[in-house]
C-alpha cells in the first residue's frame, strides 16, 4: 500500500505568518457589508431568496471571524493545562459553522414553503443588480481565501461556502431576470429552497472530516491493518496489538500500540527501530509503543490480546 498520506498531516507544527490574516480581515468587511445591502434590498424587493443569499454570506463572515480567532488561538504553544496545545481550536470553529448553516438552511426552507403557496410581488431589478454585486464579492472573497484554505479546515470551510455562494448568486441572479421578464414569482421561493439545499449539501460533505478529528477517529489516509503489519515486519515483535491511531489536529497524527516481543529481544533496540520506520514511511513521529512479552503478561490478556 503506498504510504503518500497527502498534504494534510505533518510531524511539526506550521504556523501561517500573521500578515496572512490580513487577507481574513478584508474577507470580513466585505461579507459583511454585503450581508447588510442583501438583506436591505431584499426587503425592499420582497426577495426571499436575496434575504437567504444575505444570511448566507454573513454566516460566511461569522465564519471568518470565527477562523480569524481560532488561528490566532491555534499559534499558542502547549501549556500545562493544554499539553497537546491549542490547534484544535480550528477543528472547533469549523463544526461551529456548519451547525450554523444547518439552522440557518431549514430556516430559509421554512420561510420559503410559506411563500410558495403565496408567492408577493417582487422587484426583479434589485434583485438582479444586488446579486450581481454579491456575485463579484463573493469570488473576491474566495480569491483572498485560496491560499490559506490550502493550511486549514477552518479556513476551507469558509472558501468553499464563498464558493458555494457564487454559485447561488448566479441562481438568483436567473430568477431576478425571470421575474422582471415574465413576473414568474414563484421562482423567488423555489430558488429560496434551492439554495438551502445546495447549503446543507456542502455541509454534509465537509462535517465528516471534521467530525472524525473530534471523535478521534482514524484519519481517511491511514490504514491502521497496514501499520500493524509493517510493525509486525520488524524483527523480535511477534504480535501488534492495541493499536489507535488518529489526528491530534489537522496537521499532527498520533499512534500507540503494544508490542509483543519474542522472550530475549532487545526491547530498546525494538522500539528505536519501530519509530524510525514510522517517522520514515509514514511520517508518524508522536509514537507512543509499550513493549510486552507473553511471560510477562500485558494489558490486553483479558480480551486474549496477547494471550
């Protein structure tokens, strides 16, 4: 099995510059500022679905500040409190997101039934001309993201919603022309749901990573049978048992295990041998193995682990 486990987890930190946050910030003040002239002209053109774009794009700027803290918080080294330091902070903020989009979603597909049925009148205009302004902010914003999406969850989090948001724009950006040609007003509720969708989709598809790392599940790029085996490989170890493996953080793995070694192996010599193979093929260095013979008994006897 190769062992390219990607970009993703790394043995060492690696802090982004602070000057990096500067793109975040503007990112904010735009989402921001647009938030305000969606919602405002929504409610002038009696657009729900402009209202939804708006409420999207302030949780993209709720998100943002969320990411902008967290980063600042991640950068703090370990404390006594907080010995594996404090770069889950990220982790946090991201699931804090996308629980705010998923009631921010069923609320618009709330507020949209009730008006499919009752569709108002609709002002096509500014509904074309605010989600066109929403359109060239959101690929703007998007722009200022790329690159730290490519460091963290939390920041990619934000790009692919401002993704996700163009997206939406150009749809309702399509029903503002709808209603003005041909007054087709239940497109603005229809559009509304669309929408809404289109948010808890991407929600879905990116919870799960986040999820795993808060559940300590095993990382999607490792392969806990494969690292068992390698380390059964090494010569004095006769059995691999209690092995866990999964993400500190976004960037850091761990791995523990215990070791049965044949009666008479050099035990020292064993496990320096087993953490260089880690740290070597599959860039694991927060190793921790406890060496055990059959003899001597070990912690999983109970369950026949080294029985």
């Amino acid at each position: 099995m190769p062992h390219d486990h990607g970009p993703g987890h790394h043995g060492h930190h690696h802090h982004p510059a602070p000057a990096s946050d500067t793109a975040v910030l503007w990112a904010v003040v735009i989402n921001v500022v647009l938030t305000f002239a969606q919602v405002a002209g929504g409610v002038v053109a009696g657009s729900v679905a402009l209202i939804a774009d708006g409420v999207h794009n302030f949780s993209d700027a709720a998100a943002l500040v969320l990411a902008f803290g967290a980063r600042r918080l991640a950068r703090r080294g370990p404390t006594a409190m907080m010995s594996f330091g404090w770069e889950r902070a990220e982790v946090i903020a991201a699931l804090v997101n996308y629980t705010a989009l998923i009631l921010v979603a069923l609320w618009l597909m709330g507020e949209a039934a009730g008006r499919l049925f009752a569709p108002p009148e609709v002002k096509g205009g500014i509904v074309i001309w605010l989600a066109t302004l929403a359109l060239v902010i959101d690929l703007g914003t998007a722009a200022l993201t790329w690159r730290l999406s490519k460091e963290s969850v939390n920041i990619r989090a934000a790009f692919l919603h401002n993704l996700a948001d163009a997206g939406a724009s150009v749809a309702v950006i399509a029903g503002g022309v709808m209603i003005a040609l041909w007054d087709l007003r239940w497109v603005d509720p229809v559009l509304t749901i669309a929408i809404s969708v289109f948010i808890l989709w991407h929600v879905v598809q990116d919870l799960g990573p986040v999820l795993r790392i808060l559940m300590m599940g095993t990382p999607a790029e490792r392969d806990g049978a494969d690292l068992a085996e390698h380390l059964g490989e090494i010569a004095g170890v006769e059995e691999v048992h209690h092995l866990h493996i999964w993400a500190l953080d976004e960037k850091r793995d761990a791995l523990e295990a215990h070791l049965v070694l044949s009666e008479g192996a050099d035990f020292a010599a064993v496990i320096a041998q087993a953490k260089a193979m880690l740290a070597e093929e599959f860039d694991l260095t927060h190793v921790t193995l406890e060496p055990e013979t059959r003899a001597r008994g070990c912690a999983d006897r109970a369950t026949g682990g080294c029985a």
